[in-house]
C-alpha cells in the first residue's frame, strides 16, 4: 500500500486501496505523504480519528524522522473557543443556571492556559455543555478580522499553523464545507494543497451530500432573532422598531414553519406548487421580514462590527429560502425533516458523484482514498461511481487476519424472512440463544430503532447479562461502559456499525438483524432509486445491494479487531442464503468459517472459553 500510495503522488494520479483492517494502513500512507514533499490533506470519517492520527500515529513517525514533522490539525469552528465571546461574557450576564456557570468557570481558567482552544483538551466539560455552546467560536457571530482578538484567536492561530504545515489533518466535514465554500465569495476553509488521503473513503458520499447540499431551519430564524436583539442590547443600537421588526419577523417564521405539519422523521416534498399557491402570502411575510430585518440592521448609526455577521446571515438565510422554495434544480432532491420542535427544509444533491469530481478530482491531481471497506465483491465500480473517479488505479490489500480460524458466520435457517411480522418474535429468541451460548459479550446491531427497542425490551428481560441500549447516554460513555461491564449487550442502530473498536473477549459475538439495505422510501434514497432507474440502470443491483454489502462489511467488520480475536457473527437475515443476491454479500465479507447449525456455534464458543 506504501508503495502504491507513494506511485500515486509522484505520477499525480489518483488511487482507491481497500486495506483490511490490522494492515496498518495509516503508516501506510503517512509516510509517503511527509516523505512527497507536497503539502497533504489528511481527512478522516470523524474527530476521533484525526486525534489517533495526530497524538499517536504521527509521534510514533517522528521517532523514526530526523527532521522535525510539519503537521497540524484543523477542526470545525464550533470546536473552539471564541475569545472575545468569554471576555464579553465575562461584562454581560448571560449564563443560566448553576451547571453554565460551573462550566463557565471551567472554560475561563483553561483559556489562560490552552495553546490551541480546543475543546477536546478540557475533558471534565460535560460533552453537551450549553456553556461552551455560547462561547464558542462559530462563524455566527465572528467579525473576522476587525475584531479585537483576531491576532490572538485560536481560529486565526490554527490558520496560521496549518499555512505552516506540509500535512494537514482534517475530518471528512471540514474538507467537505472546505469544498462547497471554494466557489464562493468567502473563499476556503483550508490552505492551498495539492494531494489529498481520504481515510474512511466510504462515508465520503454521505457527508458531500450534506455540504453540497442545503438545510434552512426554524432554529436559524430564532438564532438570528435571538442574537439581533441580544446584540442590539449589548451595543446599545437597540430601539422601539427594530423590536417591532424582529417581533414581526419570529411571528412570521413561527407561521412559515408550523405550515409544515407535525411528527417527527424525513419526507420528500413535491408539492411546492401546491404549497405555494396556497401560502405564497406566509412565504412572502416571511422573506419580506427577512428583508426589513437586513435593512434596519444596515442603518443603524455608526453600527458596530458584530453587525455585519447579523447582516451577512439574513441574507444567507434569504437566499437559501430562495433556493428551497421553488425546487426549481433537478439535480438536486428536495425534503423536510423534523426532529423535535426542529424543521428543516433540506435540499440534497441527488448525485455527488459530478460535484465532487468538479471541485476535488479535477481540481486536485492526486487523490487517495482508502478504507477497509470499499470493494464489492471484489470490484471498485460501486465506489468509483458513486464518487465520480472513473480512472482512478487501485489496489486491494488483504487483512493479516486469519478470519477462517477467527470468526464463525451463522445465519439461521429457521427464522422468517425479516419482512414477515412473525419476524420479531422468532428473532428474540434466536438472540437469547445465542447471547447465552457466547455469555453476552455482544453488539445486538439493527436497521431500526423500533426494531432495537423491541429486541431490546424482550430481551434485557429475558437474560441474565447487563443490557445496554443505544440513546440511553452519550456514545462513548455506552461503549465505555461496554469495554468495562463483564458480559454486557449492546443494542445499537446505524452509529455503532463503524468506527467502533473493542478489541478482546469483550466483544465475542455481534448479531446483526437484517441486510442492512437504506430504506427505500428515504427521501434521497428514492431520488437516487429514481435517478438510476430513469438513466436505465438498475437500482436494486447497482445502489441498493452494492451500499449494503459495504454496510454488512463494516457491522461484522466490528468483531475481529486483532489477530487474537475470535468470535461470533450472526446475521439473522436468511435472504443472503436464499435469494441470489446473496451471494455478492458472501463474495464481500472476509473469508469467515461458515455454518447454518446452531450446533457448531455452541461448539465455536465453547472453544472460545
Ligand atoms: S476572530 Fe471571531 S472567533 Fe476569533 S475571537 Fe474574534 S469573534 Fe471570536
């Protein structure tokens, strides 16, 4: 892999490596990365990685470097301090309740310390602090250069450093907003470069979809309501008509967005002719407000700098209503979600496959993506189309793990087919069986958080091992929990399936409960089911199966973590071995030992003890 990711930087071309997991791919390509002389963006599927990356990966390289190493980190605003927010909310009261103020405290006294002002140094600040959400540093309500702190701020410090740095280690979300913001008047989030490693290459589709695309949402309208008029306060600009105009614009986005209906989850929405005709009059109230709410803040006397962050976010909001309302782009599918009191009218890209090819292949000459779950059935097409890098070379890098001897792969016979409403029932008793025969130590993973939450009631009942559920605490505070209880069960959805690492007896066993296919009646599912189809292609074969192979291959991908371990792995789900798609899901997955006899899983866990 070394070697191949080496070729691709010094022939500036672009290359996609499926490594097994233990390969060491990191090293893998790191090396050749610091070794090209070229400035390099490393961008990983989440902020855990990039901290493994940076505090372990990279000192581990420069004992074997001479030269110092040239490279940073960059993170997303949010997670960073906002100076000038502590110092003002040091003079104005504006924390509620005893935890803001204890948090308060906390974040004060770090600041006079911190080198970088990020959050993750700070590990006694609870993870959902409404302390640091006030304080920190988004663009909200940032002045950019004009304000007092720049010099001193950490956003500008990290800036600088990564202008410094031949390596540079992002998240899939900053290289991505880094991407959609390139085209626009505020220019890049990131530094020039000229290769970029794209580790966990499979959740790139999903996160471009969200930068690429747009969201508007009645939390914005309160935010920006909310910080006019807290600004306004604090500056001194406030009067008698500009509350008029910030009452009549909340009036009129309450009235907008409650027109949206109630219940939360994501729908299409097609009607916007209908929708309009009926309310084109709440529309415009709303975008007129938007209008006034701009206007008056442009004629505010000598205004202060915190102004034009107010300014420049309600004619974004604006233009994104804008973009919405009419749904007038075919290339792009147009749907609500609603979450809690939350609505969000979302715009997604129904392929990114030519925005990404656009605003990174051909824009930047050598791109490598990796992950240990690419291929399908041994083929590249599906990740090359879906990504838009028809060229690009490849390489396949084998696991050193010896899955025949390590794991076992049962997939019950007797089960229905996980469609049938006799399904639940059969498939709790089938879990009982076999978290007893592996004495829990199990990830019960599933499509559906109904589906989780049944299991989960019937089982944690039944059995005599610590069941954990998915929603009930923070993420890794569950899988801490997990690492530290003997014989614990997790139950988990969509979250627990990448990512997760619990090497050891811990983890002897996961069961998985359907093929994991996205459900078709997804609003950007359907578009990108319809697109395929109307293009003459054929959905189910080339999107649906080929993302739930990938899918499968990264939930049982949880088990075998080291050469040492040895486990478990049931999939509930007999339509792998009964229809004839089943067997490019078999052609996906490691080489695992394989039965349809509960029998030879007792035996299997008994030589597990
Ligand atoms: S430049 Fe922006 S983020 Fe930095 S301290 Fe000033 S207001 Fe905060």
């Amino acid at each position: 892999m070394a070697e191949a990711v080496e070729s691709a930087l010094e022939d500036r071309r672009h290359l996609i490596v499926e490594a097994g997991t233990g390969t060491g791919k990191t090293l893998a390509y790191l090396v050749p990365a610091i070794l090209s002389g070229r400035r390099v963006v490393v961008s990983t599927g989440t902020k855990n990685l990039q901290e493994q990356l940076y505090y372990k990966d990279v000192p581990f390289l420069q004992q074997h470097f001479e030269q110092p190493l040239s490279v940073c980190y960059m993170k997303g605003r949010s997670n960073f301090l906002c100076r000038q927010k502590l110092y003002d909310a040091e003079k104005t009261p504006m924390l509620e309740g005893l935890q803001e103020v204890a948090d308060f405290q906390i974040i004060r006294d770090w600041e006079q310390t911190t080198e970088t002002g990020d959050r993750a140094e700070i590990k006694k600040l609870p993870e959902s602090s409404s302390a640091w959400a006030k304080l920190d540093a988004r663009r909200e309500l940032c002045t950019g250069q004009k304000c007092a702190q720049y010099q001193r701020c950490f956003i500008t410090q990290m800036h600088q450093r990564a202008h410094e740095s031949d390596v540079i280690i992002v998240n899939h979300h900053l290289l991505c907003a880094d991407l959609a913001m390139k085209e626009d008047d505020f220019g890049g989030i990131l530094p020039d470069y000229t290769a970029v490693i794209l580790d966990e290459a499979h959740e790139v589709e999903a996160v471009a979809g969200e930068y690429f695309g747009l969201s508007v949402s009645n939390y914005q309208f309160t935010d920006l309501l909310r910080d006019m008029s807290a600004t306004a306060r604090r500056k001194n600009f406030g009067s008698e008509e500009l509350d008029r105009v910030i009452i009549q614009l909340q009036d009129a986005a309450a009235y907008f967005f409650s027109l949206f209906g109630e219940g939360d989850g994501r729908t299409g929405f097609r009607e916007q002719s209908a929708f309009l005709a009926e309310h084109q009059d709440k529309y415009a109230d709303l975008l007129h407000g938007l209008e006034l709410a701009w206007t008056h803040l442009e004629l505010v006397k000598d205004a202060p700098e915190e102004v034009l962050p107010l300014l420049r976010r309600a004619r974004e909001l604006h233009r994104a209503l804008e973009f919405w309302m009419p749904a007038a782009d075919p290339t792009f599918v147009y749907w609500l979600e609603r979450r809690n009191r939350g609505v969000y009218l979302q715009a997604t890209p129904i392929d990114v496959a030519p925005l990404l090819s656009s605003k990174l292949f051909e824009r930047i000459d050598t791109v490598i993506l990796t992950s240990a779950t690419l291929t399908v059935a041994g083929d590249f097409d599906f990740v090359k189309t879906r990504l838009g890098v028809p060229g690009a070379r490849t390489e396949a890098v084998a696991s050193q793990f010896q899955y025949g001897e390590q794991a076992l792969l049962y997939v019950p016979q007797h089960l229905p087919d996980p469609r049938n409403a006799a399904f639940t029932a059969s498939a709790s008793e089938e879990v009982l069986r076999l978290l007893r025969a592996t004495r829990g130590r199990a990830f019960v993973l599933f499509t559906s958080y109904q589906q989780m939450r049944l299991l989960h009631d019937r089982i944690s009942a039944a059995i005599e091992y610590p069941c954990l559920l998915q929603g009930t605490g923070p993420r890794h505070a569950l899988l801490e929990e997990f690492r530290s209880t003997p014989n614990a069960v997790l139950f988990a959805t969509s979250a627990f399936w990448q990512g997760v690492d619990v090497p050891g007896d811990q983890l002897s066993c996961v069961i998985i409960d359907k093929l994991p296919f996205t459900v078709p009646s997804d609003p950007v599912v359907e578009a990108r089911i319809r697109q395929i189809r109307e293009s003459g292609g054929e959905p189910f074969r080339e999107y649906q199966i080929p993302q739930a192979a990938i899918a499968l291959k990264q939930g049982f991908g949880r088990l075998i973590r080291s050469r040492t371990d040895r486990g478990v792995l049931a999939l509930l789900d007999n339509r792998i071995t009964r229809q004839r798609y089943g067997q490019i899901f078999f052609d996906s997955l490691p080489d695992y030992a394989f039965t349809l006899d509960f029998n030879d899983v007792k035996r299997w866990c008994e030589s597990l003890t």
